[in-house]
C-alpha cells in the first residue's frame, strides 16, 4: 500500500471517530438550546464537507446518519391542539 492510500485509510478512520462523536452530542439532552442546535449544524456540515471525498462506505452512512439528526422530529397533535407526543 503507497503511502498515500495509508494516509487515505487514516484519514477514513479518523471520520469515522469523529462522527461518532459528533453523533453522541447530537443527543437532544445534549442540543436543548439554540446555540447547540445551530453548533451541531455545523458540525454536521463540516463533516459532510469531509466525507464527500471519502471512498469509504462507513463514512457516507455515517454522513447520513448525521444529516438526519438535523431533521426535526414530528409531533401528533390532536384536533383539540392538545400534544399527544
């Protein structure tokens, strides 16, 4: 392996680590304020950037994975406005 698809490989794992970090704060016990909300965005969006080149499948799921955590989750409410979830 030359050197270049080492430093490849390193730096695979390394977006591997970090998404896995990045995941753990994502965490809406984590991200209750605004701030934290709008620093896991781009947090998310720097590793994106990253992994776009990246030929490792882990990192696009994990990518992915990221992205959604972004989306915000749906809430039922009843007909009356009351919240059900």
């Amino acid at each position: 392996m030359g050197k270049l698809a080492t430093i490849d490989v390193a730096l695979d794992e390394m977006l591997v680590n970090l998404a896995a970090i990045v995941l753990r704060l994502s965490k809406p016990d984590v991200t209750r304020t605004p701030e934290a909300r709008r620093a896991l965005a781009k947090s998310v969006h720097q590793y994106a950037v990253c992994a776009k080149r990246s030929s490792d499948p882990r990192v696009h799921e994990l990518k992915s994975q990221l992205e959604e955590t972004l989306k915000p989750g749906l809430r039922i409410v009843a007909r009356d406005g009351v919240k059900v979830s």
